[in-house]
C-alpha cells in the first residue's frame, strides 16, 4: 500500500487491526534485540515476586535521594498532584528482578503482539512494547502492582499513587544502536549552549519535548549505563531554564510529575541499547485532580497502543472516577440534608461541573483530529523497509 495516498478510513482499519503495519521487522529483531535475550538465563516460571528478595527500596532513600519540588523547578501551579517534581535516580528493583524483567520482554513472541515502531523516536531502531504485562509478563506485573512497591514509589512522589490501568504498567521504550554508531557518537560532542553546562532547546532526544499523558511516571532504567554519557531527563519549566535530571543506572528509578513538566529524554552517548520501562500513575484519592489526556497514547497516534484492549480500560477506570466522584457529591448533600444546612447550591454547581467535565473530557479525548491523522501518515513514511 502506497502510504503516501492512504486514506483515512484505510488507516483507521490498520489500527482497529492493532497496528500490525508498525510491527517490529523480524530482521530487526533478530539482529538486535534477540542478540540480548541470548545472554539471559531462561525464565523460570516458578519465579514470583517477593518484595523482601526482588525490592532494592529503602526509606532511608526518602532522606538521601533529592526530590526537587515544584516550587524549586518554578512549576507550582492548582493542578499539580504533589509538591515533588521529580526525584533523583534511587534503587528500585534488583539486579535479579531486573535480568527476570529483561527475559520476559525480550521473547520474539511479546515483540509480535505488543511491540511496534516508537511514533515518536527521533534516532536509530525506537519501539515500545505496551499493554503486555498483565498477560505476558507475569513477574513484572506483580512487581509493579504489589502493595509494597506501590507505595515505595508513592513515598518518593510525595503522594499516595495508584496505577492509571493495566495497559500502563511498565511501558517500554526500547533504543538501539549498532556498535559502530555507538563508537562515533563517543567521538562527537552532543549540541550545548554557548553557556557550557547549560543544555540549549534542540538538545538531540530520545524522546522530544512532551508532557506525559498521565499525572506521575516512575521510569525504571532495564538497561547497563555503566557506558553511556548524558541521557539525563531534561525539564522545561515555565520560566524557560532547562533542567537536567540525572537518568537512572540499572534497576534505578526516577519519579516524574510528568503531566505538568514539559520534558524530554536527551540520547546517551554510547549506547547499543537503551530500555526503560514507564509505570504512570494518578492519585490515589479520587477527589484528587486527574489532567489525563491520550494524547501521546492513544492508539490512532501511538501505534503500540492496541485499540481493543487500550479504550475499553480507559473507559473503565474513568468511570471508577466518576462513580466515587458521584458517591461523593451524594453523601456531601445527604450529610447536608441530615445535619438540617442551608443547602450551598455553589458547592453543588461547583462539585456538579467538575463532574461533568471530566465526564466530558473521557469521550473527547477519543477523538482523533486531523492534525493527529496527518501525523500518523507521515510517520508511516518513516517506516524502514
Ligand atoms: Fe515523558
């Protein structure tokens, strides 16, 4: 098919078909990425997850590891879900939960089903692999859901977290490089300012300039850094001074009010392979302000985002919102009646609207613009043959 000229309603059938045009080529995957699962010890299915083996937490790390707030970053704003920024690189999971992390990803049959070409790399072979942790990876998804590791992440975001939905856990973004392009960039310089330490606006990325989709991010480093130069996470504040923060080694994570900063994944220098892997995260409290969007998730945009399966939990977890929401307004006014108030119909238009609103933005953001169709055209040219 002629990308050039598909059609809309062409494109809208690849995507209800799970994006398959974006698949992982088997050359690719046999040349780059299969090279890494050969030097993984195989999975043994017995393996589960225990937090008191597999956690590298520590609460001491709440002390030692420097969370920069909102404040600190110039970001404070009535949206934010916590006063915490983004956290230093600390010890999540251990080497070994990590290496099981790796084995379960990395099998040519979780590429098939959940891997596709990145819609937004800008270097080299970019794919994510989503939405198979649940089904595919069983280690990594207890690992990521159990209590204990929850609420490690939610101490190091200031704020009792939850995670958005299934599809969300553990996204992978995956970089790879071949040695030799690895070698020339260890040569070459990355592009700063004239102001030496200070990084300018078109710093080569992983990942451009964006704002998550989701309230909070915990991005946990599956990859060896020990060789790698830079890939900090730099961060576009309102008042215009960019910020780096540092990337995480392996088994480290970062934690990253992520809906409010703008953002983006400089490139390592060096690297042959680069893998994280993205839990998102809203507050737990569902009165608390939830700013999700779809915008650089939803599958009309983000090929590794499969249709069937993506919008039916995206519609569920809405509506878990919104029925505690409507629970909530019920029993404020059942209180109000019962303790004989005036009734205070500001709250109530105040409490009413809000409702609406997200109501509201959970449809609308399943719209797909034109600009966003347009998009996905022309990354379908970008496709390597
Ligand atoms: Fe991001």
């Amino acid at each position: 098919m002629a990308t050039s000229v598909i059609s809309t309603a062409e494109l809208k059938a690849l995507v209800l078909d799970g994006n398959k045009h974006q698949m992982i080529a088997d050359n690719d995957y046999f040349s780059q990425i299969k090279p890494l699962e050969d030097t993984l010890p195989a999975i043994d299915p017995s393996i589960k997850f225990d937090p008191a083996i597999h956690l590298a937490f520590k609460p001491e790390f709440l002390k030692t590891c420097k969370r920069t707030t909102m404040e600190e970053l110039g970001a404070s704003c009535p949206e934010q879900i916590s006063d915490i920024g983004v956290s230093e690189p600390f010890p999540l999971f251990t080497d070994e939960a990590v290496e099981i992390m790796r084995a379960e990803l990395l099998r040519k049959e979780v590429f098939d089903e959940f891997g596709r070409l990145s819609y937004n790399s800008t270097t080299g072979l970019g794919a994510m692999i989503r939405g198979y942790a649940k089904d595919a990876a069983p280690f990594t998804y207890t690992a990521w859901t159990h209590p204990i590791t929850v609420s490690a992440v939610s101490a190091m975001a200031g704020v009792e977290l939850e995670p958005i939905m299934d599809y969300e856990i553990a996204s992978v973004n995956v970089a790879m490089k071949s040695p030799d392009a690895a070698a020339n960039e260890l040569v070459s310089s990355r592009r700063r300012s004239s102001l030496g330490n200070k990084f300018d606006d078109d710093v080569p990325a992983v990942v451009g300039w964006h704002n998550d989709s989701y309230p909070f991010v915990c991005v946990l480093m599956l990859s060896d850094t020990s060789k790698m130069i830079g890939g900090e996470t730099l961060i576009k504040p309102p008042s215009g001074e960019i910020i780096p923060a540092k990337g995480p080694a392996k088994g480290k994570a970062t934690v990253l009010q992520g809906r409010i900063l703008n953002h983006l994944a400089s490139i390592p220098i060096g690297f042959t392979e680069r893998i994280t892997a993205v839990t998102s995260y809203r507050a737990k409290n569902p009165l608390t302000f939830d700013g999700s969007v779809l915008s650089t998730v939803k599958p009309e945009v983000n090929y590794s985002t499969v249709y069937n399966t993506f919008y039916p939990q995206w519609v569920s977890y809405r509506m878990d919102i919104i029925s505690k929401r409507a629970l909530h307004i019920k029993e404020t006014f059942d209180k109000s009646l019962e303790d004989k108030e005036v009734f205070d119909k500001e709250k109530a238009f105040t409490l009413l609207k809000d409702l609406e609103a997200y109501l509201h933005k959970t449809s609308t953001e399943m719209e797909v613009s034109e600009k966003e169709w347009a998009y996905h055209k022309s990354r379908l040219n970008m496709k390597p043959t």
